[in-house]
C-alpha cells in the first residue's frame, strides 16, 4: 500500500487533551478513509524523530526487534475476536497494514465523550480481554487507552510489541532504552536492578496495571485484584 497521503496518528494527552505521541516504537498513519492503520517499523520515519531528531539509543536493531515482536504476536492472537485483521505486511519495508475503525478509547475519552455510548460493556470487554491474554501467558504492557478502537460494540487490540510471555518477562535493556520516553524512565526504575542485562517487565506489568493506567478517571487495579487474587501495592 501506498502511504504518501496518510496521516500520522497523535493521542490526546490525558491531562491537557492536546495531541501528543502514541508510543516511542514505530510510525503509526491511518489512511484518508480511516479504514487501514498502518504500522511503520521503517526505522528512518520521521514520527518518531518529532521531538528529537538524533535518538541515538533508537537503532535499526531496536526497530527490527520490535517489527518481529509485533509480527509475532498477531500471528499469534490473529484468531481472537479482538485482535484486529491484518491486511498485508511490508516485510521489505516494514510494515503492517491492520483494519482500522476510526478512532482509539483515548480520543473518545479525553474528547469529553463518554465510552459507555460506543461501547456499553466495554470494562467488562477490557477485563476479558488481560485476563485472556494472562492465561495464555502473555503479559501485554501496551494496555492504555490509545491501544484499544471499538467495531460494533467491541473493543480490538492493536500495539502488539508491547508482549512478553508470562514465563520470561525478561527484556535486553538496549531494546526498552531505544523506546521509552524521557517522561517514563521512573517505570523502568520500578522494575529493579538488571539481571544479567535485562530488564524485569513483569514488574512493568503489575506497576501498569495496578497503579499508573487509567482509562479517564478509572483505575486499572480492580482488573490487577481478578488477575493476581491480590490488590496492588501502591
């Protein structure tokens, strides 16, 4: 697909609702009819040199990995009903073209709209959906918000690089350096010291999800206690 014309995707900052940067791992673009988002891992886009044109940490490296991550885990969950349709993959270069509906959770929420009205069940769908993605083994640190569009009363899951299995949620720290923002280096802090050079996401994880998500006004730790059987440190 030809991208020459798409528009870069920006969130809504939670707290003063401008537009902002999504994540710090690919170019996201959505097509002029808002039908096709695309995932551009290609590691010279300009997405995600806004802010800082050198970002020496985010390598070639870095973005392959997580064009594989991202990969990995749609093939995986393909078959789940909230897991977006992948239309065609750029392996040449890199990229990944899902179907796309509209908006994200974040815009409706921080436009001042109520989710309620586009999806009437959504925290029930949003419980379901960790919780399914816990018992198959996988913690999904990409749990905000700007992840999440709704078709039809349902919620669909996109930023699939954010997975690391339950069993070994180690990461190499030079693939997190290359994408966490200036904003969220205390998040790695809170996962201790390295261990063997890694980093311990699972303790990402917990701290996501018990303490620092929110979903407008509403905490994410009610999902924590029906996860863990316990209620979050914070």
């Amino acid at each position: 697909m030809n991208i020459d014309n798409w528009t870069p995707f920006y969130k809504l900052d939670s707290e003063d609702h401008t537009r902002c940067m999504a994540q710090q791992t690919y170019e996201p673009l959505i097509n002029p009819e808002r039908t096709v988002f695309c995932a551009n891992y290609d590691w010279a886009n300009k997405y995600q040199r806004h802010e800082d044109p050198i970002r020496e940490l985010y390598t070639p490296e870095v973005v392959d990995y997580f064009f594989e991550k991202e990969l990995f885990y749609l093939e995986r969950f393909k078959d789940k009903s909230y897991t977006p349709r992948i239309l065609e993959v750029d392996y040449d270069k890199k990229r990944i073209f899902l179907e796309w509906h509209g908006e994200t959770c974040n815009e409706i929420i921080y436009s001042g709209r109520k989710l309620e009205n586009y999806c009437p069940t959504w925290r029930e769908q949003l419980h379901d959906i960790m919780l399914d993605q816990y018992d198959e083994g996988i913690y999904k640190l990409t749990m905000y918000p700007h992840c999440y569009f709704i078709h039809w009363g349902k919620l669909h899951v996109i930023d699939w690089y954010g997975c690391v299995p339950v069993s070994d949620p180690f990461i190499e720290a030079k693939y997190m350096d290359g994408i966490i923002h200036r904003t969220a280096l205390f998040r790695l802090q809170e996962t201790g010291d390295l261990i063997n050079g890694r980093y311990n996401l699972e303790n990402m994880f917990k701290g996501s999800l018990g303490q620092h998500v929110k979903w407008g006004d509403e905490s994410m730790a009610w999902i924590y206690e029906s996860i863990f059987g316990v209620k979050p440190n914070v």
